[in-house]
C-alpha cells in the first residue's frame, strides 16, 4: 500500500507541465490562488483533526518562513520552465536536484565527496551540455530549460531544509504555514481576480498541493527513503508521456539523452548513500 501511494502521489504530480501549459495563466496568479486554495482546504482539515494546539505550540516560525521563501523560488521557476519550454525539458533539469543536493551536502554538512558522487555531478554537467546542445539553444528554450535548472537548485535546497526543519511540524500543518507565506509573498503582485479558471486553482490547490502530499507523506512512513527517492524517477517518466500524448510533445534526441544521463546520474547519487549506510 505504501507504493500505491507514492505513485499515486507521483502521477498527480506529474501532470503540472501539461495544467501550466494548458491554462494559460500567467505564473504568479497559477501559484498564488492555487496555494490560497490549498490554505482553505488544508485549514477545514486542520480545524476538524484537532490541530489546533500544534498550530499554537509556538514553535519558530522562521522554519516555514525559509521552506516558504525557497518553494516559491522552486514553484515559480518551474511553472516558468514549463512555459517556455517543453515539459521534457522542463521536468528533467528539474530532476538535477539529487545531485545537486549532494553537491551542497559536501559543501554545507561536511559530508565526504566520493568518486561516485564526482561522476555523478559530471555525468548531470554533461546531461545539461547536450540538452542545450553546447549552450547553442537559443529564445524560449533556453529560458526554459535554465529555469527548470533554478528550480532543481531551489528543490535541493528545499530537501535540505526539510531534512532540518520538518520533525519540528506535522506535515500538514507545515504544508499550511508555507502555503500561507507564499500567498503574503505574492499579495503586492496579484491585481485580478481570473475567476473563469477557479476549476484550475481548485485541482491544483485539492489534488497537488493537498491530496499528494499526503498520499506521498503516508506512503514514507512505511517505506524506506531511497526506495521512494527511487520510485520518484517515475515522475519525469510520467510527465514526459503526459506530454506527448495530451501535448503532442515530441522530446528531441538532445532531451532523450540528457534525461537519461540525469536519471542515471541521480541514481549514483541514490547508490552511494546506500554504500555508506552499509558501511555504517
């Protein structure tokens, strides 16, 4: 059942390259009303499970000011991806997280570089050199697929601060505080209202950034952490055939093979924490 909810959790987020593109909306109002649904929603349900002395336990809210600030960065840069290029392009530069997480863990924890770790950082800098074919990708592309890189830098960091950061709070009352700093964050920019896309703002508000969330959270807690790292490969997976059969996105030969170069570069990354929890 575990696995069930991970994919489950993986495949609805998956399909927001293809609800970015088709929507329309311009990045900051997507993520603005989307995240002031998810508060109503994760607040009724906060209100009727009894999370009111957690929501008041007092605990410093400088934890979900940081995770809120560094989400949006995440969120807005990859939305933007998704807009100026196509949803491979998009999904897996997004997908350098891993590495890059292991990158900043050697620089900020102290831990060891291994050889393994080194050929992964090189094999995901040569994924990005053929995915922008030399740096000779010009106009929307190349916006998109820098974009996409921004947000891998900024997931990295997100699983970072929630290595930190998230025994302190339930997941939920959490997701609700960060949702709240993202909407205070984005309140000077937002002058409309779009009302004839609420259906958009609700899915993403309900099904992404609520329901898979939990889907995904519940799934972990009887799952090893590299295991569901693992299955989250899937995700790029995913997205790219969403794209292709509603998008009618056909990845270029560039994309095919720096996705796999990026993939295969995140699972040393995942393999070497393997050999050192052994070797622990």
């Amino acid at each position: 059942m575990a696995s069930v909810n991970i994919l489950l959790a993986l495949f609805i987020w998956s399909s927001y390259g293809v609800v970015v593109k088709l929507s329309g909306i311009p990045v900051h109002l997507l993520i603005f009303y989307s995240c002031l649904t998810a508060l109503f929603v994760q607040g009724t349900v906060l209100t009727a499970g009894n999370f009111g002395k957690e929501m008041r336990s007092g605990r410093p809210l400088k934890y979900p000011l940081i995770i809120g600030v560094t989400l949006l960065v995440n969120t807005f840069s990859y939305f933007y991806a998704f807009q100026h290029t196509t949803v491979a392009n998009a999904v897996l530069t997004h997908y350098t997280a891993p590495v890059i997480v292991a990158f900043l863990a050697s620089l900020f924890l102290k831990e060891k570089i291994t050889p393994l770790i080194v050929v992964a950082i090189a094999l995901a800098s040569l994924c990005l050199w053929i995915m922008m074919e030399g740096f000779s990708i010009e106009g929307d592309h190349m916006t998109g697929i820098v974009s996409g890189l921004i947000s891998g830098f900024a997931y990295a960091l997100l699983i970072i601060f929630a290595r930190a950061f998230v025994r302190n709070f339930h997941p939920l009352v959490l997701s609700f505080f960060t949702n709240g700093v993202i909407v205070v964050l984005l309140l000077p920019f937002v002058g409309e209202i779009p009302v004839h896309s609420f259906r958009i703002f609700l899915l993403l508000g309900t099904l992404h950034s609520t329901a898979a969330p939990v889907l995904y959270y519940r799934g972990l807690r009887h799952m090893n952490a590299n295991k569901a790292a693992i299955l989250g490969y899937l995700e790029p997976v995913c997205a790219i055939l969403l794209g292709m059969v509603l998008l009618n996105e056909i990845p270029r030969e560039a994309s095919i093979i720096g996705g796999v170069l990026i993939i295969f570069s995140g699972y040393l990354t995942l393999k070497e924490k393997d050999i050192r929890r052994a070797e622990a």
